[in-house]
C-alpha cells in the first residue's frame, strides 16, 4: 500500500474515534449549575428546592466533588430533577442578593468571607458544605464536608422527594431507602 494511502487511513480512523470521544463528553449529562439570585428567581416562578455547593478555590475536597461525586449520572439526575444547583464561593468578594438583602465580603483573617455563606452555614465556615432549601427558600439543613455519591445520593432522595417531612432520617435509611 501506497504511503500516501495508509496516510490517509490512519487519518481517517483517527477522526473517526476522536469524534466517538468528543460525542460521549458532549451527552453526558452535566449539572445545571444556577447563581443564587438565578435559582431564587427561578423557585418563585417554579418552586422546587435549592442546593447549594458552598465552595472556595482554595479547597482540594471541593475540587475532590466537582471532580467525582458532581460528575455521577446518579447525583446529577437527583439535583437537576429535585432542586436548582447553586455554587457559592464562600470567600467571593462581589456582593450577592437574596431575598431582599444584599450580603458583603468581609475581610478577615487570610482570606475573609461572604455574608451569606457565614449565614447559610450558621457562623461555621467549613468547606465544602452543603446547603439546603425548601421551595420558601428557607433553611432545611447545612451539612458540611466532603460528599461521596454514595453518601450524597440518599441525602438528595430523603430531602428532594420530601420523605424527610413524613419520617426521620433513620426511619427513611432502614425501611425506604435500604429497598430501593
């Protein structure tokens, strides 16, 4: 066989996988990821609760959840079904409006903090940590730290599908989410 003609077969079954890659990344579903003044304008239009990631840039374990626990089909069908993804970072310098209030960086220590993930977090600055709302964009629960899926998942399915309004946690852990 001519140069030429392997040349142009290896280009050829080149492309071809190279498209086959691109094509499995562009259909992997991803996150639909809101700011906090998007998911709020958007659960007074159509309620459904939110979910905030309270991250820095700094954090290797916020990196770790983006990276593992944010990218399982699983995590990201609960979260886009269920809730509006929020990111906040917790030392964002620009301020942030929600529900009526703006809220300000604070400089303090080395890196200073935002208002409202000091308030999201009840005065606990721990990241990563997890904030959830109810469709009233009140407070459900914060739970700080790192978030495997398998330990993320029933926390979304208890909080998403309400259960948590008709059985405690480990009621829900025993009987309905060990027969799933």
């Amino acid at each position: 066989m001519k140069r030429e003609a392997r040349l142009f077969l290896f280009s050829l079954a080149l492309t071809f996988t190279l498209s086959l890659f691109s094509m499995d990344a562009f259909s992997q579903e991803k996150i639909q990821w809101y700011s906090i003044e998007q998911a709020e304008k958007l659960a007074k239009e159509n309620p459904r609760k939110i979910f905030i990631d309270v991250y820095t840039d700094w954090c290797g374990w916020c990196k770790k959840m983006d990276a593992t626990t944010f990218t399982d089909p699983r995590i990201v069908k609960l979260l886009n079904t269920h809730f509006y993804a929020v990111k906040l970072d917790g030392e964002g310098k620009e301020d942030v409006q929600f529900k009526d209030k703006s809220y300000k960086f604070i400089p303090y220590g080395r890196n200073g903090y935002n208002e409202l993930a000091a308030t999201l977090m009840n005065g606990q600055l721990s990241y990563p940590t997890s904030v959830y709302l109810d469709e009233k964009l009140n407070i459900i629960q914060p739970i700080p730290g790192y978030m495997t899926v398998e330990n993320l998942e029933p926390i979304l399915i208890f909080l998403g599908k309400d259960y948590y309004k008709k059985q405690t946690w480990q009621d829900f852990l025993s009987r309905t989410y060990s027969s799933n």
